[in-house]
C-alpha cells in the first residue's frame, strides 16, 4: 500500500486564480481558493522556481474553466509550464477538454495529464453545467494519448451524481482504451458554500462498488483514493464517515491512498500489508518515485 503525503513537496497552482466560468454545482469555484492562484505567466513561473527552492519537487496545475470545458488561460501558460518542467519539475496538468493541436502542445510540457472521466450525460450537463456529453471527454482521453502523454492519471468521482452511483461504471469502461498509469477515485464532497453543501456525502459501499469495478477492469493499474474526498467537518462528514470511505476503498482493492487517517493505517498493518510512504502525489508514476522522499514504513 502506497500512502501519499502531497503537502509541502507538491503544491497546487490555480492558473486562473479563483476565476471559473463553468460554476458546477458541486464546486461553485470554491476549491480553486484552496490553490495557490496565479493569472500571469511570469509571476506562476517565478513563484514556481521558489517553491522549488525551497525543496518542492513538483506541481499539479489546475485552475477554472470556460463555458466549453478548457482549462482558462492554458495556451498562454504552457510555455511557462515546459520552461519549469525543463528545470526538472514534476508536472501534473489537469487538462480541461483539450483538441489535438493542444493535446500535442501539452504532451511537450507535462509528465502526467489528468482530467475527469464521466460516463453520463445527464451529469455532465447537470453538474457540470457543459453542453457536451461523454462523448467529448473519450475524445480528449484520445487526443491526450495520441499525442503522446505517457502518463495519463484519470479520476473518477464516484458519487458525483448527488451522491448516487450513475456513470462511474460506463467511465471506467472507457478508459480501457486510454491505457491509464493510474486511476484516482475521487469522492464527491458537500463542500461548504457551493449548491451541493446539503446533498450527504456518497455511502461507503458506493465508494467500495467503484473501487471494485475499477481493480476488476484494471487488475494491474496503481488505483488510489484521491486527497479529494469527505475527510472531516469541512467536507460535510464527520470522522467515522471519512474511516468508513477509507476502509471501503481499501475492501474494493486500492494500491494508493493520499492523506490516509491513522484508523486507515492501523488496518492496513493489521491486514499485514506492507506501506510505503510516498511525499508526492499519488499520481506520480512509480518509476519517479526515487526522485522524491520515498520509505518503508517497517524501515522507519
Ligand atoms: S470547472 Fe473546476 S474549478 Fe470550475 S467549478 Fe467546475 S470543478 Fe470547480
């Protein structure tokens, strides 16, 4: 079991500062201020190159998006992302939907590509306020692939759909073609101050259900529990709730968690699992993990 600690070594650059034009429902923009915000090329690349100064190893860029679903500002920031991918930076993008001239534009500035796979029209259109359907996120997948992103980390949100399992399944079925190096299931939040705040947070079996399905498609894929999920008062959920996700994630068959409870770990030693922790992502590929703090936890 790989347990990820994102924060100090990996920080998260908004590149459209809080600003978002899509609003979805269960975000209003409100995650985009847990992120450090940058609007200008030159001020991202120059907070950047102290950030690894100061001992950061990578980024995962973010940001808002434009009424279609591309990530706002991206053209104008991507040479500034290579010029720091090129000091040896570990870049994480999430993508926004991309067409084949930015796909190849991307695939030159990044290490792993990330984007959301949704399975159902009527969450797309719903929560993500898009005019769009699945058809449009197979196609980035594609586009991303083709051009050549060697890494390309999907998450998955399972419960999204007002907490209700819907097209987590169908997504997973599609990204059999996209050959993923990991899969993130994310869980959907009542995140305080967006539409969704009142809607309860997924059950835990419908979290172990997505694991499941996706360990039973991807027997070999590095599958984590993303940062993103209800871990506390914050998220809507108080601790017993945060430990029953974690545990079921664990049942359906995860090889990765980011910021795991201390319940979480007590189960997995008790499980006789062997746990590295990682100061990282857990997105990061395992072929990089010796270019940051890595240990076994036994050899502590
Ligand atoms: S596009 Fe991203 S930042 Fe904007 S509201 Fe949706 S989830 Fe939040």
């Amino acid at each position: 079991m790989r347990a990820y600690n994102i924060w100090p070594s990996f920080p998260s650059i908004s590149i459209s500062g809080t600003a978002c034009a899509l609003n979805c429902r269960h975000c209003n923009g409100v995650y985009l201020r847990f992120m450090e915000g940058h609007t200008k090329p030159e001020g991202f690349l120059a907070a950047a190159k102290e950030h690894m100064k100061r001992g950061a190893k990578g980024f995962l860029i973010s940001g808002g998006c434009d009424l279609d679903g591309k990530m706002l500002n991206l053209p104008e920031f991507l040479p500034a992302i290579k010029e720091l991918h090129d000091t040896g930076a570990i870049i994480k993008l999430h993508t926004g939907f991309a067409d084949e001239k930015l796909a190849a534009d991307i695939a030159d500035s990044v290490d792993i590509a990330s984007m959301e796979a949704v399975g159902d029209n009527e969450t797309i259109q719903e929560i993500f306020h898009l005019n769009s359907g699945v058809e449009k996120y197979i196609e980035t997948f594609q586009n991303l692939k083709k051009a050549g992103v060697k890494y390309i980390a999907p998450h998955i949100a399972a419960g999204l759909h007002y907490g209700q399992l819907k097209g987590e399944f169908r997504a997973l079925e599609h990204l059999k073609e996209v050959g993923p190096s990991t899969i993130s299931i994310i869980v959907f939040s009542p995140t305080k101050g967006t539409e969704m705040e009142g809607v309860p947070a997924p059950e835990a079996e419908v979290v172990e259900a997505v694991v499941r399905r996706a360990r039973r498609l991807f027997p070999k894929t590095h599958i984590i529990l993303g940062a993103l999920r209800p871990r506390g008062p914050a998220t809507g959920v108080d601790s017993d709730k945060r430990i029953a996700i974690e545990l079921a994630a664990l049942n359906g068959g995860i090889s990765g968690i980011e910021m795991p409870s201390a319940s979480f770990m007590e189960e997995v030693k008790r499980k006789g699992m062997k746990i590295k922790r990682i100061e990282a992502y857990g997105v990061l590929p395992l072929e990089y993990e010796n270019m940051v703090k890595n240990y076994l936890e036994s050899e502590k």
